[in-house]
C-alpha cells in the first residue's frame, strides 16, 4: 500500500494599502492599487485588472486571488 502525502498550500494575503494614479506612455491615467504582502515586500497592480477579475465595482469589497507576485508559485489573496 503507498501512502500520497500532498503538502498543504498556505495561501498568503495581501491588504490594500492606497490608489495611485500615473500616466502611462501615452499620457493615459491609469490607477494602481498598492498592496503590502504578508512577507512585508509592497506591490502594485493595475486597478481595472483587479475590478475585470469578478465582475465588481470601486465600491465593492474587494477580494479575490491572484498567482504570488513574488514568484513563489502560489496564491495571493487580495483584501482591501
């Protein structure tokens, strides 16, 4: 008899820090929300992919979950 073990997948968060807008190349504004990672390292992800991802508005709540930007290949759930 043989016995799988699978590890557990821990999936980490990451909060809602603040917006930021910026131009981009073509002097389009485009929002940015901020996020600090669990491991204490910030990122930063384009506003609109956020909202595209369920269907939800700026006034919603957010959380859903996105690979780790940190390469880890895992999960990372976002949380406002």
């Amino acid at each position: 008899m043989r016995i799988i073990v699978k590890p557990i997948k821990f999936i980490m968060k990451a909060t809602f820090i603040l917006e930021i807008i910026v131009n981009n190349n073509e002097g389009i504004e485009q929002s940015l929300s901020l996020y600090e990672h669990e491991n204490g390292g910030m990122f930063a992800i384009d506003s609109s992919f956020i909202e595209s991802l369920d269907g939800i508005d700026e006034d919603d709540d957010i959380t859903c979950e996105i690979p780790d930007p940190f390469g880890n290949g895992e999960m990372v759930t976002l949380v406002e």
